[in-house]
C-alpha cells in the first residue's frame, strides 16, 4: 500500500472521538478509522521500514479493568519501530497533529543500572549529554520517569546527574496538523527520526537486554 498522506479527516475523527467515547460512535464511524487513520499510518510505516525498521501499530481499544476511566477507546493511534535491544521509534497521531520521539523502557533493574553505569561512564557519558543537548536545541524535549533525587550511588554534583535520574529516557515533538497533513507527513517524521537516530544507537548499545 502506496503512502497517499495523512488526510484532514484523521485529525477530526480523534476530535470527534474525544467529545464522545462510545461503542456506538465508534462503530458508526469505523470506516472513517480504517480509510483515514489506519491505512495511512500502516502506508507510512511501510515507506519507513527500509531505513528504519519494521513497525507495529497498536491496537484501538483501551484496557479498562485497572482503570476508573472507562472510555472504550484510545484518543489516538500509536505506533512503534523496534530498534536494537529496548530502544525505538514511536508516532502518535491525534487530534492535535503528530507526536515522533525515540527512546527507551527499562522493564528489569538490571536495565536502569546499565543505563546508568554507561551515563556514568566518562566515555559514553559525555557521548549521552551531547546527543541530548543537540536534540533539545532541535526542539525535541525528553520526556521517561526519574527519581527526585540523585540514585544511590551517585553524587548530587555528578555533571550528568539530570541524565542519572532518568530510569526511562526519551526525546520526542509534535508535528502540528499544518505540517503533518497530506504527504509532507513522510518527511515530518523521517526528519524527526533522523535527528532521534544518535540517542537510539546510543542507548542500544548502552542499554541492550
């Protein structure tokens, strides 16, 4: 399948969604998901798999047994490109446009140690904080869970102490709607992922399970 753009119609159907989050919308206007949202972001992922990777988009439908909100449905369609080990890409779109971002989830102790130990490393470390501060003047923000305070182990003082804290790390923008719609969304997100290669290759090596 050919990627044709991301239509406007995208953006409205998670618009729609979000004003009413019910089985019978949903089902009324399921089509509307397959043609505008689903066929084109599988379209995409499929443009970008030879530089990239194979992706994965998730599925619609929300978890709801641990949770007190019970809207049926995701607000958004998310998908991920696998990297080496627990680092990738992942795209989101919703009703505000595109969200691109790269980085890591650590399910193991073992992984945030390695983590660590390779920030903490006076190689790889200043490697890490180069790649970071280059993607925060790209526009990018780091997003991932962190402690308060500094691990144990570490020094308040350490010079990448921001970094230690991290126990999840990635860096991630939005594409507004004005440059995500249409076929201009093929290289939004190629761009974006361009940039977001170096913390990828970084952490893979550094982080691998």
């Amino acid at each position: 399948m050919a990627f044709d753009g991301i239509p406007r119609k995208a953006f409205d159907f998670y618009k729609e969604l979000e004003a009413d989050n019910t089985r019978e919308h949903w089902h009324a206007h399921k089509a509307d998901y397959d043609s505008a949202v689903r066929g084109p972001m599988q379209a995409l992922l499929e443009e970008l798999e030879e530089e990239f990777g194979a992706g994965k988009l998730f599925r619609p439908q929300r978890d709801t047994r641990f949770s007190k909100d019970k809207s049926p449905y995701k607000t958004s369609q998310s998908a991920t490109v696998g990297g080496q080990g627990p680092a990738g890409y992942y795209l989101e779109l919703g009703a505000d446009g595109l969200f691109v971002g790269a980085g890591f989830h650590a399910f193991s102790s073992e992984g945030v140690a390695a983590y660590r130990a390779a920030v903490d490393d006076d190689k790889s470390g200043p490697e890490a904080q180069k790649i970071v501060d280059r993607l925060l003047d790209q526009g990018f923000s780091l997003v991932g869970e962190r402690v308060k305070t500094q691990p144990r182990g570490y020094k308040a003082d350490h010079p990448r102490i921001e970094l230690i804290r991290y126990k999840n790390l990635g860096a991630e923008k939005r594409i507004p709607k004005t440059k995500a719609t249409g076929a201009q969304a093929l290289p939004a997100v190629r761009d974006a992922w361009r940039d977001l290669r170096p913390l990828v290759e970084w952490l893979s090596a550094h982080t691998a399970s």
